[in-house]
C-alpha cells in the first residue's frame, strides 16, 4: 500500500493531549501506511499542501483568520480531514471550520463508561467486516449537519445519537470520530482499527474492491461438517463459495446440495487450475497438511489452514517461503483467538490488573478411555495427543507471554490405553527469557481436576474453570500496594450478536481487500509449533529443548 502524508494537529485543554501526540503518531507509523509528523503549533495550518490528509485532536482556541482559510482551502481542493472527539469542540468561532467539519458539540455524559456501539450502516467502507463492540468513553452528544453519511450510533436517555460519519466538502473528504475522550477508548483495538481506517479513507487511500473474494475447500469431511462451517463462515464474511474438492463421493453430493451450483472437483490438481478461485481452506488430517498447503501455496492460492499448521517445522517453512514467493496470503485457523472466555482472560492481562505475569498453568484432563476408531487416536495421522488442544492452548499461550522462549520441556505418557497410538497424558513447560513459565497439561488419566487456566501476576492472578456451561466465568484476585486482596467474578466477553459476523474470516477479507494486517500469520502459527516439537523431543530425549 502507497503511503499517505499526514499530519496529526493535537493541544487544547480538558484531554491529555500529550497522550494523544505519543499514541496517535505511533498508531499511524506501526501501521505502515503514513509518513506522519505532529505538532501542536496552529501555524502548521499554513502550509498544508504537502499533505494528504490532516488528523486533528484539539479542543478550544481560535483559528487566525489566515490559518483557518488555509485549512478550509486544503480540504476543499480535495484533500482530507478527520476530526476525533473534541475536534468540533474547537475553533468556535471559525464558521468556515464549523462548515467544514460537519458538527458542533453540545454535551457529554458526566464521567466515561462502558457504553455499546451500534454499526449503523452495515455497507459503510469504514466498518465492513467489524462486528458491534463496546467501549469506556465520554459520551458525546453532537448537532450534525444533514447530508452527513453517519456509520457509528450509541444511544443515550431512549435517544439515537449520532457517534461517526463521513461527508464531503467541495472536492475533499472528511471523516469525524465522537469517540477518543482517553487512553481507554484510544488503545481500544476497534477505535485503533477505525482510526487508521478513516485517516486511510480521508486521505484518499482507501482500496475500493471490484468483486468478492471467491473462496473454496480442499475437503468436505462429516466430522463437525468442518466443510459446510468453513463455506459458510466464508460467506458470512462476504466472501463468495464456489467450488468444493473432496475425494469422497458422497461427501460431494452433500456440498452440492448445501451450496446448489457449486462446482465439485475430486482432483486438487483440477481445483488448483480453476482461474474462478481465490483461495481454499484445506481441512484434511493432520499429516497431509504439510503437502496439501505446499501444493496450494506453490499454486499461487490464498490459503487457510486447519490447525495445527502442520506436524513440523520444515513443512511450515517450506510453506511460508511458497506463499512468500507466490505472493500469496497464508493463514491458519485458529479460530479460538476469539473464544470468550480467552477474550476475557487477553483483556485482564492486558489491562495490567493482575501486575507482570510470570506464570501461566493450563490443564485439560479427564479419565476416559478413548474410543479407539477416531482417527485422532491414530499418532501417525494426528501427531499425537498434544497436537489438538495442544495447538489451541499454545496459540493463547503465545497472546499472553510474548517473551523470547529459552527452552521447552516435555512429558509425555502412555500408560493405561493401549488399543490407540496417540499418549494418555502430557505435559509441555515452557521457560522464556526472563524467568517466565508456562505449562499446557492434557490428559485422559486425570482422576482429579485442576483449573483450565491459572494465571499468576506480580499484583494478583486469575483462574478459570473450562467454560461449558451457563454459569462459566473468570475469577480475578488483585492485591494492591495495601495487601488487601479484592476478588471479581467476571463472566465471558460475550461474542459479537450480530449473526452475520465471522472474525478469522472478516480478518482474511479485510486483509486482502484492504491490507490490514492479518490476526493470524503464519508465522505466529509456526512458533505453536515449535512448541510442540520441541516438548515431543524434549519427552524422547528426557531433557529440555531450545525453540527452532
């Protein structure tokens, strides 16, 4: 993506402006889609028209004749504007500003609080693919011009209030923000994405798609209906489905009729020729992913990866330097990122509630005999016992303890069930560059329970049960500078309610469509991994492993 030139204007009083000049520029830079400066000096308005958009975040004080005609002159001509919060609560007497920007404050709630968003226009290209959210702000309450396109609502006493829009003015394009009173709405990774978002569109850098993605599966299996959830998820995202590849007969005749017209192919060869398809999902077992997505890879093929990624590390790297070459996106499906409870658990550490986290233990186990005919008891296909939640756990592991890693330990056990090849029990302990622990444990000879997460921080820690049922929740214990203990029960971050939304699938759409950064890489999914090979070597070899 060509980078866009703006400059961020910041200063007034009642915000942290200084926040604002730290956070926003660095924003706009990590994105990789601006060349910004900033400054808080009106007399930058002057000499504007090096640039292609200006972000501004200021709040009282005048505009000199001179500064303000500049600015108007600036957008006018075709150039962007994109006001956050306290944007139209300056400049009052400027009418030409007021004209421009398309709004004027009135009021605001007492304090910030948790408030919903309402995605009001569902086709607006600044909210394609995000989900309603919720945020901590100070709600304002704005007069808005007629005409304005608005995409964000909240509402306040019974009322509908007006929260994002975008209009035009002259030749220009301009974009304002209600949200944005502090760090807590800033650092909100919806108003992150919708900021970068709309400087993109004000500085006219928005990528307008032609067609829908058009999207395929290398299988069609029964197991879960793996192959209608990934279709569907698919379409949900906008995305289109239009052929199907799966060796089984029967397999392609239900495609055909869950999806009527869609093309069936028994041959990957012959789906990987198709010029109508963009990219595939492989859901195949685990040993042929490494094959499977080379060929889709070399291909020139978009491609999603049921997880685990593979069951080594030549065969992620060989596929990561495919796509690489091909220019094609790669991704895996680890599509508990978004699980609830996980959210929640992300949220709480994030938040620094809990201190500097030091030692993260996590336990799935119960005592059952294995069925015996899944092919899942089968190392040879699976990868063994730890290369299915294992993936899961390690993946979310991973989120929260971004330390380099120093070595892996590995225990694995194959004591009682001996009629399958996979183990009975295991236990991976991850030592990182620091100090830091982490252990993932599974099992099917777990006689007693332990929690599914436990979470110790150097100010309080956090423990879960595994969240089945209606009354799951996450216990957070905070110990403060004066000892005393304050315990919460927070239930799950609910997912998005709006039926339509698939996060993995709306982030592999935005992605191509738009150049956001992928949630998901493939190389995030490699480091799961090594982690893996690392312990099943470790548990061999009796001693710990370095990561490759």
């Amino acid at each position: 993506m060509p980078s866009s030139k703006i400059l961020v204007l910041t200063g007034g009083g009642y915000h942290d402006f200084d926040y604002a000049a730290r956070f926003l520029p660095a924003l706009f830079r990590d994105s990789g889609l601006f060349a910004v400066e900033q400054t808080a000096d009106r007399n930058a308005l002057k000499s504007l028209d090096a640039l292609d958009a200006l972000v501004v975040y200021t709040q009282g004080d005048g505009l000199t004749e001179e500064q303000e005609r500049s600015l108007v002159k600036f957008v006018a001509a075709g150039k962007g504007f994109f006001g956050i919060h306290c944007a139209n609560d300056s400049f009052h007497e400027n009418t030409g500003y007021r004209a421009m920007i398309g709004s004027r404050f009135l009021a605001h709630a007492p304090n910030p609080h948790l408030y919903p968003v309402t995605i009001s226009a569902r086709e607006h290209p600044l909210v394609m693919g995000l989900p309603p959210f919720e945020v901590i702000d100070e709600f304002y309450r704005c007069e808005v011009d007629a005409g304005a396109d608005i995409f964000l609502t909240g509402v306040w006493q019974g009322q509908t209030i007006p929260l994002a829009y975008t209009k035009t003015h002259e030749k220009g394009r301009v974009c304002y923000l209600a949200i944005g009173h502090d760090h807590r709405a800033f650092e909100n990774p919806m108003i992150s994405r919708l900021i970068v978002r709309a400087t993109r569109w004000a500085a006219g850098n928005w990528p307008a798609p032609t067609r829908r993605l058009r999207w395929a599966t290398i299988g069609y299996g029964g197991t879960f209906n793996m192959g209608q959830h990934h279709l569907k998820s698919a379409g949900m995202a906008g995305i289109q489905p239009v052929a199907v590849c799966e060796l089984d007969a029967a397999r392609l005749e239900a495609a055909r009729k869950d999806y009527p017209g869609i093309r069936t192919y028994q041959k990957m060869d012959d789906l990987l020729r198709d010029p109508d398809v963009d990219g595939v999902t492989a859901i195949v077992p685990h040993n042929v992913h490494g094959s499977v997505g080379l060929q889709v890879t070399r291909a020139g093929k978009h491609l999603v990866m049921e997880k685990p990624f593979v069951l080594n590390l030549a065969e992620a790297d060989a596929m990561i330097a495919a796509a690489r070459q091909s220019g094609s996106m790669l991704t895996v499906y680890h599509n508990r990122r978004w699980d609830p409870d996980f959210l929640r658990i992300e949220a709480i550490v994030r938040s620094g509630q809990i201190g500097d986290v030091f030692q993260i233990e996590c336990c799935m186990g119960s005592f059952n005999r294995p069925r015996g005919t899944w092919w899942r008891d089968d190392k040879t296909i699976s990868g063994g016992l730890m290369f299915d939640w294992g993936a899961h756990f390690f993946f979310w592991i991973n989120r929260l303890m971004p330390h380099p890693v120093v070595s892996v330990d590995g225990f694995l056990h194959k004591r009682r069930w001996h009629h399958v090849t996979t183990e009975d029990h295991g236990l991976f302990l991850v030592r990182y560059q620091g100090g830091q622990s982490a252990s993932f444990e599974l099992s099917s000879l777990s006689a007693v329970e332990k929690p599914w997460w436990r979470i110790l921080g150097t100010r309080g820690g956090i423990e879960s049960a595994p969240p089945w049922g209606e009354k799951h929740c996450v216990k957070v214990a905070m110990v403060g500078d004066d000892l005393l203990r304050r315990e919460e029960s927070l239930p799950a971050l609910p997912p998005s309610t709006d039926a339509s939304f698939n996060p993995f699938y709306s982030n592999v759409a935005n992605h191509l469509l738009f150049g956001e950064p992928l949630e998901i890489t493939a190389e995030a999914a490699r480091k799961v991994i090594a982690i893996l090979v690392a312990g099943e070597k470790a548990s061999r070899e009796g001693k710990p492993q370095p990561l490759l």
